[in-house]
C-alpha cells in the first residue's frame, strides 16, 4: 500500500466514523474492532511523520496483532464507504454484526466475517455495474447485462476441513431461493492460516496478483477433485473464489494489499452465460 494508499485508508477511516454515528452503530465494549482501529491510527499517524521510521517500528511490534489489524480496518472502511448507497435499515443490520463478532484473521469462525464477507462481495457487484440487493441467498445483482436476477450465496471458511461444508451450504441455500447462482468463496483465512510474520509480495501490483492468481487457480482444481463423485456433494459447478492478500514491500517500505478473483463452471452449464457477464464486468474491480 503506498502512500496514496494510507492516504486513502485515512479518509475512509474518517467517512466510516461519520457514518457509524449517522446509522446508530455502536462498538460493543469487548469487540476487538476499536483497538484495531485505534492500532491503525497510530501507524498511519507515524506513517505520516516518517513512513521508514513507522516501517522499522511497525516490524519491532507484534506483526501477526498489527497485520490483522490492518487487513480488518481496511476491509471494513472500504467496504462501508462504498456501500453507503445501499437502504440504511438491512446496511446498518450487517454492519452492526460486523462489529459486534470479531472479523480479524485468526482462523476463527464467527458471524462478522461472513457477514463483512457479504459486504465485500455486494461492493465488488456494485464496482462491476451491477444493481446489487441484500438478500436471499445471500446478495442478489441484475441489470448490467444479465437477463435476470442472480445470486450470490457468500462463504468464508475458517479451515479447510469447513470448506466443502460451506460450499455445500451455499449451494443450498441458491436452490431454496429458487434464482440461478453461484457460491462466493473467500479463501482468507484458509491460504493465509498460520501467518506469523512479514511477507515480501512483489512490489509490481500486476505481478502480485498474478502470484495470488495461480494460488487461488491451484485451489479451485483441489476443490473439484475433493468434490467430485462424492456422496453428499454436489460438483462444484458455478463458484466465485477470492483472496484478499497483504504482504510486506521493500521499495518503497510499507503494505501492499491485492484482491484476485477467479470464476468457475463447468462445459455446458447453465450457468455459463451469466458468468460470463459478471466476470467481463470484474476487470475494473481486482486490485
């Protein structure tokens, strides 16, 4: 993230306070968010005086506590910036799970990041031109090129002894809606488990995302063959799988966040002409 980018992080900061007082929101005392907050404050506060001086001082701390901090801030007040057109009531009902559950990286199930998750996903529809709605199966999108309504049902597993359970959920849960749709993967937690230190990412961003793309690549094939011909397991057929990565940079020093998506099917599905709408769409959203 250069510094443009912590530029922008401040501002978003700024606008998410404003309007967690507009909607009513209130940050129950024992959610970790506000000392998260408050951590990121104090590094782009010394980012600001020195962005050396805040690099080697930002690495003499608790890297695993200040990289969790700063990917669940930067989620969450880009997220909430940019959804502020949706309906307050079911915006505010989201957000306030959000900050009630904790929704850092520590391999931990909880409602908050399924629910941010849901938010990051209706955000990167909306950024594509899509009409985005907050229901059922979990986000519905249409115009923009599609023929009809679709749906997203979002999943962000803890393990990857969760991940084919949530996809089969997902799948579930497009079929009691009774819309075509996908699931929406968010690999965060299950490429990144067990991060305990810096990670140097090319400074290039088309060149980290293409390392982040072959991750997620390689995760789909897996996927499809711990699905396939598996009682109770339906073929993974229509799937969005993301990954929002932040490693360390040398030059210049500071944070680099990447976010890759890849879109499955399979030959001849149904599916496939309303994928291929949405991921024509998505090339002005990965970043």
């Amino acid at each position: 993230m250069a510094t443009e980018g912590y530029t922008q992080m401040r501002r978003e900061i700024e606008a998410f306070e404003q309007m967690s007082q507009e909607l009513g929101l209130s940050l129950p005392k024992k959610a970790p968010m506000q000392g998260y907050l408050d951590l990121v404050k104090e590094f782009l506060a010394d980012h600001a005086v020195s962005p050396e001086g805040a690099a080697a001082k930002w690495k003499e701390r608790d890297f695993h506590e200040w990289y969790k901090a700063m990917i669940a801030v930067d989620k969450l007040v880009s997220v909430a910036s940019a959804m502020g057109t949706q309906p307050a009531k079911p915006l505010r009902d989201h957000l306030q799970l959000v900050l009630t559950h904790g929704i850092s990286q520590d391999f931990e199930p909880s409602q908050g990041k399924n629910y941010l998750y849901e938010l990051e996903v209706a955000n990167w529809m909306q950024k594509a031109g899509f009409e985005v709605d907050l229901a059922e199966p979990d986000i519905r999108v249409r115009g923009n090129g599609l023929k009809d309504a679709f749906g997203l049902a979002c999943k962000f597993p803890a393990s990857e002894k969760k991940l084919n359970n949530r996809i089969s959920e997902g799948y579930d849960q497009i079929e009691r809606a009774g819309i075509p749709g996908i699931v929406a993967v968010g690999m965060d937690l299950i490429v990144c488990e067990g991060m305990k230190r810096f990670v140097e990412i090319p400074s290039e961003k088309e060149e980290a995302l293409g390392v982040v793309g072959a991750i997620l690549a390689d995760w789909v094939q897996r996927i499809e063959k711990q699905r396939a011909g598996v009682a109770g397991r339906k073929p993974l057929d229509g799937a969005l799988f993301s990954l929002h990565f932040a490693g360390h940079v040398r030059e210049p020093a500071g944070l680099q966040t990447v976010t890759q998506m890849t879109f499955q099917t399979v030959a001849g599905s149904p599916l496939t002409e309303h994928i291929a709408v949405i991921a024509g769409n998505f090339g002005k959203v990965c970043g």
